[in-house]
C-alpha cells in the first residue's frame, strides 16, 4: 500500500466517522429528523464494510418535506432572481470549501475512483454558479409583435418539485438537477439513491450554510417503493426530475399519472461509439477507452457498443485488448486506481451474469469477464471486459449492462453502420469518429440519440441540451432547457384598440 493511499484512507476514515457514528437523518424544513425512526444499513462496495445507519423516510415523513417545501414556495419564488444569484454563488462557495470531503466521501460510498471524484465538487459549484446567473432573467420570455395586437410571454416557477437522483455519480447529478430548480425559484424535495446517500446530506449542510431560507431545500432518503412512490404522488409536488434507469422511469410515469405532473426522465442507454476506417487512430482509441471504462462504466452516457468498421477492425480491437488489459482495477482511494468496485452486490452480480451470457450468445471474452473477489476480497471488483465477434441483435449488444463492460461488433458500410446504431430500444448518446466532413453531417441526422459527439468524447456543455429519445428519457436539461421545465410559461396579448371587435346581439 503506497504512502498516499494510506493517507488518503486515513483522510476518508475521519470524514465517515460521523456518518458511522450517528444515523442519518433527513433535512426537512431547515431542521435534521429522523422522521419515523424506521433505518437501514449503508455499506461501501470495497469490502462491504459499515459506513452507518440511514433513515428510511415513510410516507408521513415525505409528506412533512412536501408540505415544507410548498409551504416556502411563494416566498421563494417572490425572491428577486438577484437575490438567488447571490446565495447560489454562496452555495458554490461552500461546495469547493468541502471539495476533499466530498470526494472521498462519494469515492467509499459508491466505489468510484477518486481520480474522477476529485472534480465532483468543482463540477458541481460550476452548476450551481452557471444557473446562478441565469437567475435574474429566468423570467424573462418573448415578445411578439404583430400589427394590431403586441403579445409576449412571461415565465413563473411551477412550485415545487421532486428531484430524485441515482447512485452512479450522485453528487454531480444532483447539482445538475437541483441548481436550475433553485435558480427558476422552484423549491426542492430531493430523494437521492439508498445505495449512495452520504454526499447529499453535505449538499443539503452545504445550502443551509449558504442561506437558503426554511423550506426551499428539503431532502429525505429510503427507498422507491415508500420515499418514492410518495414524494412522486403527492399533490404538492408540480414536477419530477429522475435519473435512473428506463424501468424507474416507466414506474414513475405510471405513478405520476393522477396528478399530471410534468416529468423529466433521464434513463438508460446502450449507446454507440462508431469508429470508421479513418478516424484518427490514437484519438478515438482514447476516446472509446475512457468513455466505457471510466467511472466503472456507470454511467448512463457510456458508449457500451463498438461499432468498428471492418477495414481498421483488426489492427483497432488489438490495441484496444492491449489497453483494456491494462487498465488498473484497485481501492477507490487510491490515485492510480482507474476502475473500482462496483456500487452494490446486486449490481455485480447482474454485471458479472453478462461473462455467461455472452459465452451463450456466441460472443468471444477478449479481455476479462471474471470476478477479481479471489483476488481482492470480499468488495464488488470485476475486470475490465471487452466482448468481440458480437452481432447486434445479442443481449450484450441490446441490454444496459452499465459496468466496465464493452460489446465489439464489426460494420462495413456507413448504412450499415446507420442500422447497428439505431437497431436499440436506448436513444441517448452516440459518439462517431470520422474525418469526411460529410459523412459525419450525414451520421449526425440520421443516428437516433439524444446527444451525438463527433471527433470527441463526452464533453458536457451546460448550456446546451443534455436528454434522450426513445427509452433513453423524455425532456432536456441545460441552459434554457432546463428553465423551461421547472417554469411555467404564460403568453399575454395586448391590443392596441385598432383591431374590430366582432358583435352578437347587438
């Protein structure tokens, strides 16, 4: 063990000790509650070891944060939007204040590398700073005119809303989530994953501190079948924002249906890297390692499916062995570990599941596909693996398997490659690497996703829109987008007493 990774977990250890040492309550109208007292076990996917006990919130408890949070919703939405800019600003502050706990924190509790958490915090003050300054215009709309009426559109925050966010990159997406709902002057009840719930806590200590009145910020955890059925049911509650998985997404569609509230989805994926005989070699190797093996391919964004065309196929798929091979699977905490372990023993088990499945299916184990438990313990560690001789319609190529798992399969034409990629229930992302210009405009109309990177990897812009099509969601988030889900838009016609006014009865 190296001398940084035993200071690092020596680190990690004080920052948990009082998650270990009290149980984690809920944060419900500016005051901590353990609400009904019922709890459960939160445990860290490198050994399994304890890291606390978790309230579980009932249906009462989630009713109270809703009531909290409606209660505050005039006061808040009245707030002049430079008013909110500024304790959004202070919010940020806070968060790069506990950027170190943050990270570490989120690195035991969901077994992500340290490597990639040490920006959550960053990532997420830049969130909440970047809808900060919208906060002031947030209201502003259209302005139409025509030769005898003058209309223009005016926008109001729709009042409270459910954030319920996963347990992949907790923090960063519930900073995504949370940041334009406070900045619109909605307020917030916020659910986030029972498998990861330590870092929202210091989010919702991280707005109290910033100032944030009683009210505007409730969070409660536990799980889906009370917290979440409740809080997605509640009459109080005018929108839902999830990031989870497709099945969640039907589950809350359904449960959201008597009250009509407007949904954001964000959900699964499968989604393609297409790599053509000219691409640039070095660059969309990088490009299609990173993408599925960083953050232990949990994440809904992964390009899971190499679509390689044939012409580069064999020289691409052994540097690309060579590199999986390569990849150092190791503690969380430790700065040269790239892959950790995965999030629960349920998600490993369903992640490893896939090694015989592919082996049923046809497909060949080019890298990988064991367990490293012998190797490394008792924590949820899996290899890095790479599938090739794989055909489309197999359940490696078509299922979300959401680990450090990639399918190869090989394509000849740019039809073709067109087919593969949109043969999918998932339409979130796709990454193409070409150097004809053309080609790329063409493959950019014609892949069916929400969000295409060409001659890149995901490189996320906040003021553009991130979302799905097909299974993969309904809704965008970013910039304006996100505004106009967590608002309301009213027109408004003004006559200039020019027009004729039509007569009955006169």
């Amino acid at each position: 063990m190296s001398a940084q990774l035993q200071e690092n977990i020596a680190k990690a250890e004080g920052y948990l000790a009082r998650f270990k040492d009290n149980t984690l309550g809920h944060f419900i109208n500016g005051e901590w509650t353990l609400g009904s007292g019922e709890t459960f076990d939160n445990t860290t996917p490198f050994d399994q070891s304890y890291l606390g006990k978790v309230a579980a919130a009932s249906e009462d408890d989630v009713n109270a944060a809703c009531e909290a949070a409606a209660a505050a919703a005039a006061s808040w939405a009245a707030t002049p939007g430079a008013e909110r800019r500024k304790i959004l600003h202070r919010l940020g502050d806070e968060l790069e204040k506990r950027a170190e706990e943050i990270a570490m924190v989120e690195a035991m509790d969901c077994g992500q590398a340290l490597r990639f958490m040490r920006q959550a915090a960053v990532r997420g003050a830049a969130n909440f700073r970047f809808f900060a300054d919208q906060a002031p215009e947030a209201r502003n709309g259209l302005s139409l005119h025509q030769a005898e009426h003058t209309n223009f559109t005016v926008r109001s925050p729709i009042g409270p809303v459910a954030v319920i966010t996963p347990w992949n990159t907790p923090f960063m997406l519930s900073t995504w989530k949370i940041a334009p709902a406070l900045a619109s002057g909605c307020t917030v009840v916020h659910k986030p994953a029972e498998l990861s719930p330590l870092t929202a806590s210091i989010l919702a200590e991280c707005a109290d501190a910033a100032g944030l009145p009683k009210g505007v910020w409730n969070m409660v955890n536990g799980f889906g079948t009370v917290a979440g059925k409740a809080l997605t049911q509640h009459p109080a509650i005018k929108a839902v924002a999830l990031v989870g998985d497709s099945a969640t997404g039907k589950l809350i569609q359904a449960q959201t249906a008597q009250t009509l509230k407007r949904l954001h989805l964000e959900l699964g994926g499968k989604n393609p890297v297409i790599v053509f005989d000219d691409a640039d070699f070095e660059r969309a190797l990088d490009a299609t390692v990173f993408m599925i093996y960083s953050l232990n391919g949990q994440r809904c964004t992964s390009s899971s499916r190499l679509l390689i065309q044939s012409g580069i196929k064999d020289k691409f798929l052994a540097a690309l062995k060579e590199r999986v091979a390569n990849i150092k699977v190791g503690h969380p905490l430790d700065p040269e570990t790239e892959v950790g372990p995965l999030v629960h023993t349920g998600h490993y088990e369903k992640v490893t599941s896939y090694f015989e499945i592919a082996k049923q299916d046809g497909a060949t184990i080019a890298v990988g596909g064991k367990s490293l438990r012998d190797e490394m313990g008792p924590g949820n560690f899996v290899t890095p693996t790479l599938f090739v001789d794989a055909k489309n319609t197999m359940r490696i190529a078509q299922e979300e398997i959401f680990g450090p798992v990639l399918t190869a399969i090989e394509f000849d034409t740019e039809e073709e490659a067109i087919q593969l990629a949109n043969e999918t229930v998932y339409g979130l992302a796709g990454y193409i690497w070409t150097s004809n210009t053309g080609r790329a405009m063409r493959m950019a109309h014609s892949v069916e996703a929400g969000m295409l990177w060409v001659n890149s990897e995901n490189n996320r812009n906040l003021p553009s829109p991130f979302g799905g099509v097909k299974m993969s969601g309904i809704g965008r988030d970013g910039g304006d987008w996100s505004f106009d889900f967590y608002m309301e838009t009213k027109n408004v016609c003004i006559a200039h007493d020019t027009h004729k006014v039509p007569v009955l009865g006169r």
